[in-house]
C-alpha cells in the first residue's frame, strides 16, 4: 500500500460524499492513526474493534490499524448494543476505533476509544505521517469477522495476512484492470475486503456510498452515474433493486459499468437474464462464492452472456474437493460436500480450538506439508462445464439477505424469553427471511418476542413473522415435526383473519393494502412499526414500488425509513399529495416511464413463462 502510494501520490484513491483523497493523503491518514494507536497501547497481535459507518474514516481505519501491527475487527454500529459487547468482549480487544457518530455506542467499554475524524487533518494531537507504527509478517492476523454461532455466540474468523494476499492476488488475476468500485458492503461483511483491497491494489479508485445512499437505490444508480464507476459487488436481491431504480431513469445512468461482481446469496436465473435484457453488451455478471473461512471467495463463474447458473470454478490458487461423509472423492456428477483448500484458507475461529478443529482439516490431497482444507457444510456437484452447482446445507445454516445465519443461534435467543416453551425457527417462503414457531402455554405476545430478540441479534437474525401455539407438533416417534412447521409457513397465519382491515379513509386503505402486499400479512395495524411487523430493509425498497402502484406517489426512500407506520406514511403520502408532487393525472413523461417499467416487467414475466 504504502509503495503504491509512493508511485502515484497524487491518484484519486477515494471517493465519499464530497470528499476526494488522493493515495497520499489516504495513506498519510492511516499512518497518524497507527501512532494514534500505539500511544493506546496497541501493539502486533493486538485485535482493535472498528465500529464506524461507510466511510472514508472507515477505509483509513482499516489501513491504519493494520499499521498498527494489530488486527481489525468489524462492528456493524446497526446491531444491538447487546451483540456488539458480545463480539468486543469475545475478540478481547485491546482498543475500540469509533467515529463521532459511533462513539456513544461505546459507552462503558473498558478499553481505550480512538476517535478517527470525518476528514484527515482534524485529529486530536499530531503524530507521524511518514512510516506505519509497526510492520507486520504473513502468519499475523489481519482481521477477525464474526458470523453467526449455532448456539448465539457470535464466532470470530480469524484471517492471516497471507490468506488476504493470496485473496487480493487471485482478484487481480481475475478481474484485471483500475476500477473505480462502487463499495456497497460495511466492514462487517466480508465482501468488503475484495472492494477495498481489489481496488486499491489495483491503483483504482474506491467510490465509498455513505449509510443514506445505500438505503437508497436511486442514489446508488446517480452515484454509478456521476463517478463513472466501472465495477461494484454486492449480494443479487440489491443487485434487482438497483436495476429497477436504473429501469426508471432509463438505464442510462448505468452506461459505464464494465462488470458486475453478486455474491452472499443464491444468483436467481432470472436476474442473470435480466443483466443481459438491460445492459448493453460487454458488461459482464461474475457471480463470486465463498465462506468468511476460506477469505471472501473461493470460484467465480464469469458471464459474458445469460447461461445457466453454478458458481463457477476455482480462483487461482484454491483447491476445490467434493467429498462424501468418508471424505472420498465422489464420481463426477455425484453429490458431495464441498472441501476447500489453498493459501486462502484462514487460521481458525478465534478461541475456540473444538470448533476449529471440527471444520479445518488437514488436507490429504495437498502436496504442501501441513496444509488444511475447510469443510463448507455446503452440497455441490460437478456439472458439465467443469464448474459446481450447488446444491444447499447439510445442516441448518441459511443466507439471508447476504448474511450467514445459524437457524440453531436464533432458536436459541428465543427459548430463554418469557412465556416461551419450545421454539423453531426456519427461513420464510420467500427466502429472504425468517419465520419463527413457539410454544407457549401462556399465550406469548409475538411482537413482545420480537422486540425482545431485536435487542440481542442483528436485525438480520430476527424473524420477520413469529407464531404462537400452545404446543409444537411432533411426530410418530415424538420428535419435532419440521417438515409440517415448514408447510405451515407456507400458508397465512390461522390467527389472522382473511382480509386486510378496512378503513373509510381510501387513502389508508392504498397503504395498507401496499403494506399488506410486500409484508405477506392480512392485518396490518395502523400505527405499528413496519420493522415489528417483519420488514426490512430491502423490503422497504419493495414498499417504495408498491406505494407508488397503490397511492400513485412514490415517497423518498429516505422518507419512508424516517416514516415507519401505515398512519404516518398516510400523512406523509397526504402532504406529498397536496404540494402537487406526483398529483394525478401524471405528466406525460411520467406517464411514458411508468409505461416503460410496466413493458420491462411484461417481458422478464414472459421470458420467466417460457423458461
């Protein structure tokens, strides 16, 4: 980094709002940081927690930890107050690296907090910017990301530096050239090591979209626009979201990608055909797959035009094993466990050796003495093209928008809460949340327990629907019955009656008919939170459209985040209304876009029926 620096001081290395560091300036960042660090008390080995929102004092952290000598450990400041103590406490960190934003989110921790600054120069007291406070070797930890456990701990994934450059070193094999990368991943999550690395080694340009923008796809797509970005990564349903958005200014703003890297989550056939139906060719789709163990990836399939789906073949250097229960090697075509090898393969989980040892295991079919192999949990199998399919989980560890979640961890959470007997958790049927059944003989109150759950897991780990029974079925051997709880799931809720409740006011009735429609649910109260009634995120971009349908204005997403009730969306819906945004009749050119997204959405319907 700081020889790349030193070859092209002056490169734009950074992009975030409106600020632009160049690769001098980012580095001399860092550099102050590291000393900032040391005088805390951090030295080599060391684990500092980096609790900061998307960035460009978050990319400064990340490199001045690392010149630290220490290891950086990625806090999403969205998770409760609960997990983020957890994770501080389980990765026994010596010092916490928060921005003024996070700061009050430590309060109480027992180690020293580094404030970084929004912009360099503004730090606190003066220090060195012409080395790194300390050096570092290939076996030392770079950084530690935590996924979810199967009993609710959270479980820390210890990569080494030489597991990050064998990763760096394989992406720029793989996708050659200076991007300017659009980075849509927090530090938390994995993918953000192939944005930030993949570019900045590369001598790129790294294009950082702040919190508002990321909830937001139409401002994604105007910052694809205005920075002419060329590349970006990010999981498939984002990846649907932003090609709606770029749908409705035409796709114009689009016009300059050269390729887009999915990944975190099953790659629909269908999105891969809408890629080719929208962009102009010579954008490639790349759909990248790979667990935090093996460091962010481990195949890739490239497509340069729509073809079925896998994931691909290896990147360079990893070795792929499909594996039966004996560990042998299955006949092509056969089904098997997916077995990963190479210099990508991380260290372990940190502080627990069982664990460790149960999913890294010495790799038999290496020449390299003393080499290991991870055990995926994942079902693949060869296919015709010399790449894999996959096939699903030998147990119960699901992807949920993009993020790994042990079903066990979240069960877990909910038998210890009170009125609760038993509880199953299994993903709801459209695959981008959870369901929850509990037994409870008091009469547990769902959204008592969701509330309850919000406060320990990541929102990702909470069940967008919970249902209360008085007991849980089981079968003829008396075991839980999880194929029948599964059917139920399938099926509205018995407690619900069969329509959305009715209001004299037509304007109340359109939201909470749009309600009703992207939440899957047939109440919807007028004055409860959409998070408690199972949203989401990605789901409130779902809302965007569907209140644009119903209402016939499409509120800002910003809006909407902020405007979180049927009564209060109605408000704000009526106020739009009154200032004349949006009013019906609509203008022409408003008429001919709505026009245009409603024949898109005719012709991937009918491409979908052909298939």
């Amino acid at each position: 980094m700081a020889s790349l620096a030193a070859d092209r001081p002056t490169a734009v290395a950074l992009r975030c709002g409106d600020l632009d560091l160049t690769y001098g300036d980012l580095v001399a960042w860092s550099r102050r940081l590291s000393h900032r660090l040391a005088a805390a008390g951090v030295g080599a080995g060391d684990r500092v927690a980096l609790l900061a929102e998307p960035s460009a004092a978050m990319i400064a952290s990340v490199l001045g930890v690392l010149g630290a000598g220490a290891a950086y450990v990625p806090v999403d400041p969205a998770q409760p107050d609960a997990r983020i103590a957890a994770i501080l406490d389980d990765a026994r960190v010596r010092a916490v690296v928060a921005t003024a934003r996070t700061r009050s989110r430590t309060a109480g921790s027992r180690v020293p907090v580094v404030t970084v600054p929004d912009v360099p120069g503004e730090e606190p007291d003066t220090a060195p910017s012409d080395s790194f406070a300390a050096t570092v070797g290939p076996a030392d930890p770079a950084y530690l990301i935590y996924t979810s456990g199967s009993t609710g701990e959270p479980k820390g994934v210890v990569v080494e530096h030489r597991n990050l450059t064998a990763s760096t070193r394989a992406r720029l094999l793989v996708h050659p050239g200076t991007p300017t990368f659009l980075l849509l991943s927090p530090s938390a999550f994995d993918s953000s090591v192939a944005g930030i690395w993949g570019t900045l080694q590369a001598g790129g340009c790294l294009v950082v979209a702040s919190d508002a923008e990321l909830r937001d796809p139409e401002r994604l797509v105007a910052l694809i626009a205005r920075h002419r970005v060329t590349r970006t990564l990010c999981v498939p349903t984002l990846y649907g979201l932003l090609l709606d958005a770029a749908e409705r200014a035409g796709t114009e703003p689009l016009a300059s990608l050269r390729q887009v890297i999915v990944a975190g989550e099953a790659l629909p056939q269908a999105l891969v055909d809408r890629h080719f139906a929208v962009h102009s060719p010579g954008v490639d789709l790349v759909n990248e797959y790979g667990p935090t163990e093996t460091t962010v990836w481990a195949t890739f399939q490239r497509f340069t035009g729509a073809g079925p789906v896998g994931i691909g073949g290896p990147i360079p250097g990893a070795l792929l094993y499909v594996l039966d229960d004996g560990l042998r090697p299955v006949p092509p075509g056969a089904e098997g466990e997916l077995f990963i090898g190479g210099p990508g393969v991380a260290r372990g989980y940190f502080g627990r050796p069982e664990a460790t040892a149960a999913a890294f295991l010495d790799d038999p079919f290496a020449d390299e003495p003393g080499a290991r192999m991870y055990r995926t949990g994942d079902l693949v199998r060869r296919n015709t093209a010399h790449g894999l399919d996959f096939i699903g989980r030998k147990d119960d560890q699901i992807k949920v928008r993009g993020h790994r979640v042990e079903l066990g961890a979240v069960e877990s959470a909910l038998r210890p809460l009170e009125g609760v007997q038993e509880a199953v958790v299994l993903p709801d049927v459209r695959g981008t949340g959870l369901i929850g059944f509990v037994a409870s003989r008091e009469g547990a109150d769902p959204l008592a327990l969701r509330r309850a759950l919000a406060e320990q897991l990541p929102a990702v780990m909470v069940p967008g629907e919970l249902r209360v029974l008085p007991e849980l079925p089981r079968n003829l051997n008396g075991k839980l019955d999880r194929a029948l709880l599964r059917t139920l799931a399938a099926e509205p809720s018995v407690t619900r009656p069969a329509a959305v409740s009715r209001s004299d006011d037509p304007l109340t009735a359109q939201v909470t008919a749009a309600w009703s429609e992207v939440l899957g649910v047939a109440v919807v109260p007028p004055d409860v939170n959409f998070f408690d009634l199972g949203g989401h995120s990605l789901a409130m971009f779902q809302l965007q459209d569907a209140l644009e349908q119903h209402c016939g204005l499409r509120p800002s997403i910003v809006d909407l985040f902020q405007e979180t009730t049927v009564a209060a969306q109605v408000t704000l819906i009526r106020a739009g209304r009154e200032q004349g945004e949006d009013a019906a009749p609509a203008s022409s050119a408003e008429a001919a876009r709505r026009a245009r997204t409603a024949r898109l959405r005719q012709q991937r319907a009918r491409k979908g029926a052909r298939r």
